[in-house]
C-alpha cells in the first residue's frame, strides 16, 4: 500500500512559485490557491489522522508484547531450593525478633508486680485518708454537738433561774 504524502517536496513547491511569478496576477492567485489547496489536502487530510492512529495503536500494541514477554518469568512457580532459602531467611530473622519479645515479656512481668505494688499502697493510702476524714468529722461533730447540747442546757437553766427569781420575788412580796 502506497503511504500518503504528507507534504509537497521543496522542488515541487520551487516549481509552483516559478509559474507563479511568470505568469500575471489572475494566473499568480489561482496558482497560489492550488498549491494551498494541494498543501492543506496532503497534510491536514484524513488519511494522515488514520494513519498516525493506526501506526500509534501498533506502537502500543508491540510495546505491550514485550512487557508481557519480559513478565512472563515472573509468574514461574517456586522451586523447592526456593522455599528452603526462604525458610532459612525467616528463621534468621526471626530468632533476634524471639529474644526480645521474651525480653519485653520479663520486663511486663516486672512492671506489673511493680504496678500491683503501687496499688496495694494506694488502698492503703485510701484507707488511712477515710479514717483521717472520720477523725476529723468526729473532732469537729463531737464538740459542735455538745455545743449544742450546752446551749440547750444554759438556756433551760437560765429559764429555771427566771422562774426562780420570778417565784422569789412572789414570795417576798407575798409572805
């Protein structure tokens, strides 16, 4: 198949401008307007935007061939020399990994004696704050109670001391 011509060649455009300037006005713009028309049509027609599609989809297509050629090992299975390189790897890492989890388990363990200590002292603490809070309630309730009861009294007793003056003064006036 003949590929198209996607533009004239210098000397056909040489060509076309020669004849252009021999010729008068009239044959100058009509000469012009064919080489443009040829021009537009060879390069702006449809047949370049197909063909430029066309060789681009085979561009990809090939590129996609190879990447998938050179993927292709990839998808191989594992032989038994693999596993066991593998196996060995993990076992190699994992043996510091083992060291310090028992190392975290001893710290935890201490710490959490240390933390059952530190609550033991705390109910402790609790405790002796709830008897200090008692202490105190009974100091201050104690004598503010016995206020009470002694105003209670004095009042009582000054009623009685009234009455009694009252009475002695009845007497008096009264033998």
């Amino acid at each position: 198949m003949k590929q198209p011509q996607f533009c004239l060649t210098f000397f056909e455009i040489r060509d076309n401008i020669n004849v252009a300037q021999d010729v008068d006005g009239r044959a100058h713009r009509a000469n012009c307007q064919s080489v443009h028309a040829s021009i537009n049509s060879q390069t702006l027609g449809p047949e370049r935007f197909n063909t430029q599609k066309r060789d681009a989809m085979k561009s990809v297509f090939l590129f996609s061939v190879i990447i998938f050629a050179i993927a292709m090992p990839v998808r191989a299975e594992l032989t038994p020399e693999d596993l066991d390189r593998i196996r060995l790897i993990i076992k190699e890492e994992i043996a510091p990994l083992k060291a310090d989890i028992e190392a975290l388990k001893i710290d935890v363990a201490r710490l959490e004696g240390r933390v059952s200590g530190i609550e033991k002292q705390i109910a402790l603490l609790t405790n002796v704050v709830y008897g200090l809070i008692a202490l105190i309630v009974v100091a201050i309730g104690i004598p503010a109670w016995r206020g009470k009861r002694d105003r209670d009294q004095e009042r009582k007793i000054e009623e009685l001391t009234r009455e009694i003056e009252t009475l002695k003064q009845q007497r008096i006036v009264n033998p």
